[in-house]
C-alpha cells in the first residue's frame, strides 16, 4: 500500500502522477474509530456471533447514530442526551447477542437477545455536564 498525502493539489486538481488513492487506511481508522467509540457498535467476539454496544459521549457530542452489516444482519445503536435525559436504542440482528454498556446509567451493563432495544434515563448533573463540556 502507497502513501501520498497529495493526491489532491491546492487548486482541486488531482495529482498527474500514479499511485494516487483516496482510500488510505489512515481514513478507514477514523470512520472505524467513530462506529466503535462514539457510535459504540463493536464485534465482542470474532464474526459479531455476539456484539457490543457503548456509545461514549462527551466533549459536545449530544447524539450519534451508526449502524453496520453484519454477517447476521444489521447491527445499530442510536443514542442521544438532552436535558439530562439519556436514550438510546439498538438494534440486535437475528441468532446473535450483545452485551449493551449504558452510558452514565448506573445498573448499566446488560446482555440481550436479538431485537430492537430502548432505554431512556436520567444522568447525573455532575456526568451531564462532564460530557458537555466541550
């Protein structure tokens, strides 16, 4: 795999020699990063037989949404918090698990079938306000 940070030049115009790509790995990190950390889907064993979902809020970030195809089916967790008010939401594809991590909610561990799933809560002031602060 190449390397090259100047595919694209300053005035818009791609670079005229070969080995230009926009698919560096390097991107493909971030977007993984953001689906396992703020969307908070990820495989907890090898081929999402059983998966996990927790979301990780903070530094502003009020809400995210992501989902993911799965060799079972689509696996998608939803999450938003507004005025101390928590929800969120996934969605568990047929003949698998996850283990769902509910962010700021204290009985916050929990393991469930396939299915759509839904919880909303109230946070703490003191974690409400540690999340929101940008």
């Amino acid at each position: 795999m190449w390397e090259r940070w100047d595919s694209m030049l300053p005035d818009g115009s791609l670079n005229p020699s070969e080995m230009t790509s926009f698919n560096h790995y390097a991107l493909g990190g971030v977007a993984d990063w953001m689906h396992q950390t703020i969307g908070g889907v990820r495989a907890e064993e090898p081929g999402y037989w059983k998966l996990r979902f927790s979301p990780v809020p903070g530094r502003g970030v009020s809400s995210a949404s992501c989902s993911l195809r799965t060799p079972y089916g689509r696996a998608a967790c939803r999450w938003s918090l507004e005025n101390r008010r928590m929800t969120m939401e996934v969605e568990v594809p047929p003949n698998t698990s996850a283990i769902v991590i509910r962010p700021g909610c204290e009985d916050r561990d929990l393991t469930v079938l396939a299915g759509t799933h839904r919880w909303t809560y109230t946070v703490s002031d003191s974690v409400a306000a540690e999340w929101m602060d940008a």
